[in-house]
C-alpha cells in the first residue's frame, strides 16, 4: 500500500444560511429577548416540552398552546469538556440538561460558575443540584442568549439542593 506524500492542506468552511424555525421555536426565541423561557404544552398528556415542539414525544399528538416555565431548575446530566491544550487558567466548558420548574423535559445550555465560586465546580454541580438561568442584558433572541449558574449560599459556599436545604 502507498502512502501519499502531498501536502495535506487545513481549511475551514463558513456557511451561511437561514432557515424557518415554526412557530413554536419562533415564539421560544422571541420569549428569551423578555428573558423567559417556554414550553408546550400537549393536549392528551399535559406534558410541557422545553423547547417548545410542535408535537408531544411521548403521545405523538399535536401540542395545543405555550407556557412560561420558571427560569430554575435542577440537574439531569452534566458534561465538563476541557482540552490538552488549555491556557493556564482556563475553565473548562459545562453543559448540562436542566429540568426547569414546570417542565416534564430537560433543556441542554451552558452552566457557569460565578468567579467567586471558582474552583468548587465539581462540588458545586451535582446531578440534582439546583441552577438557575441567567440571562444576557442585551439579548437577541438566541439559545445562547441564557445559561445555567449553580443556586449558591454564598456565605457558607453551598449549593442548594432539591429541598432547598443547603448540601455540604
């Protein structure tokens, strides 16, 4: 077998394009300019799917209306993503499913911890712990436009778990 000794050649491809998201992403992203956060609500079961679908997941049948969901929620999954060739310093990245108040389904977002609890993050963020969106101040209707924060006690560094006790 030959191997090739032409030069191998890195590039990066930037697409741009638009698409139609429906009604009820269309409505989502308009709600996080208003830094609220929607579900749907299904006509047969009464699940409320955050995002907001078109149709339930579980009955398969048509959603009927939309509903604010609170802007906390606890932990179902968590992901810390680092690199090998991380600056000093650097945070790792965290994504999280967070069940929201409200919501029988769980929303994939950034978590981040506040700098003053920098350094704690494995403590702080357990599956069930609470969080919290916080939402940027000049949002633009985006998925990005929120994050999660771990519910911190600040003054004795704990986070807050599902009963609103504080957790060691």
């Amino acid at each position: 077998m030959e191997t090739s000794t032409d030069p191998v050649v890195a590039t990066e491809w930037r697409l741009t394009y638009q698409h139609h998201v429906g009604k009820y992403a269309a409505a989502f992203f308009a709600a996080l300019r208003d830094q609220q956060i929607l579900g749907s609500v299904c006509a047969s079961c009464a699940r409320v799917n955050v995002p907001p679908k078109g149709f339930c997941e579980i009955c398969f049948v048509a959603t009927d209306s939309l509903v604010a969901v609170g802007n906390q929620g606890r932990l179902e999954a968590i992901a810390v993503l680092s690199t090998r060739d991380a600056a000093p310093g650097e945070k790792p990245t965290t994504v999280a499913f967070v069940r929201l108040d409200g919501a029988t389904s769980s929303l994939a977002n950034f978590v981040r911890v506040p700098d003053s609890a920098a350094g704690s993050e494995p403590k702080m963020l357990r599956i069930g712990g609470r969080v919290q969106a916080a939402f940027d101040p000049q949002p633009s209707g985006r998925m990005t436009d929120f994050w999660f924060e771990p519910i911190l006690d600040l003054e004795s560094s704990q986070t807050i778990n599902n009963g609103g006790e504080p957790r060691e």
